[in-house]
C-alpha cells in the first residue's frame, strides 16, 4: 500500500508507484471519485474522447433524425 502526506495547503505527491500504475505524467490531471463511505478512487484523467472510439457498435440500421427526436419525444412524455 501506498502512502502519502499532505501539506499545509492540502498538497500531497503522489507515490511513484501509484504514478506509473496510473500512466501520470507531470501536467496531468486526476480525479477524485466519491465511492461512499468515506472512500474515493482516484483515476487519471488525461485520456482524450478519441480513446473511446470502438467502445460502442455502430447499429445494424442507421438512425434518422426524425427517428432520434421521435424517442427523445416519447422518451420525456413516458417520464411526465
């Protein structure tokens, strides 16, 4: 386990083994995500949007956008 300590302006360093784990590299940002309870998981946040291309499949038919603002339609009149 990793520890660290925080300064009087609430800095801490972050140890070089959570660093390399996490890809950091100095002028990066992280974030803190509030779990619960108390604890907080820390991630990298230096992926760009263009890391996310693939994740999602494209559908087998394409999407008008008619289509779209039908659902978007239906979509809020189901939550009234």
């Amino acid at each position: 386990m990793s520890t660290a300590t925080i300064t009087s302006k609430g800095q801490i360093t972050i140890p070089v083994a959570v660093r390399n784990i996490l890809g950091l590299q100095p002028g990066d940002r992280i974030e803190f995500v509030d779990t619960g309870n108390g604890q907080f998981h820390i991630l990298a946040a230096t992926k760009s949007v263009t890391a996310l291309k693939g994740l999602i499949r494209k559908p087998i038919k394409p999407v008008s956008i008619d289509d779209m603002n039908a659902a978007i339609a239906r979509q809020g009149a189901a939550n009234k």
